[in-house]
C-alpha cells in the first residue's frame, strides 16, 4: 500500500535525476516493503500462536451437540413426571 503511494515519487524523480530525492524514495519504499512483510510475519505468527493454544481443545460438532440437548430435555421431562407421581404417591398415602 505504501509502495503505491511512493510510485508517483518514483516517475517524477526518474525525471528531475535529483540524488538525495532518489534516495529519499528508495528509502520510502524499502521501509514500505519491510512494514508489509513486518505484517504479514505477525499475522502468521498470531495464526500460528491460535493454532497450537486450540489444538489440544476437543469441540463438538452442531449434530452432536444437539443429540445431547435433546437427551437432557428428555432426561428433564421424565424426571419431572416421575417427581409428580411422586408427589401424588406421597399424598395418597397420607
């Protein structure tokens, strides 16, 4: 991005041949490169980092997931059913 912006510097400095204006633009677009290559090392580097801090750390697929939702819905439906008739076991023999 930076390279770019330098580009017009480099076709008017091609034509005035002024040294220290060459320089000065060779200069600008040396740092430009190392900044975008500063860049992309730090977002492979941040990349990487988040790969090893997950990979020891086991999801759940969406399927799977949902399987044990309904298990627990169900588990919490018979509970409460066998709670009630509880319930009405204990008032019948009172």
């Amino acid at each position: 991005m930076l390279a770019l912006q330098f580009k017009h510097l480099q076709i008017t400095n091609m034509q005035s041949q002024n040294p220290i204006i060459a320089d000065l633009v060779k200069l600008a677009n040396s740092a430009a490169g190392t900044m975008a290559g500063m860049s992309r090392e730090a977002r492979e580097s941040a990349r990487e980092r988040l790969r090893e801090a997950f990979g020891g750390i086991d999801f759940v697929s969406r399927e799977e997931f949902e399987t044990v939702k309904a298990m627990a819905q169900k588990a919490r439906e018979q509970a409460d059913a066998l709670e009630a008739r509880l319930a009405a076991l204990e008032a019948n023999s009172k």
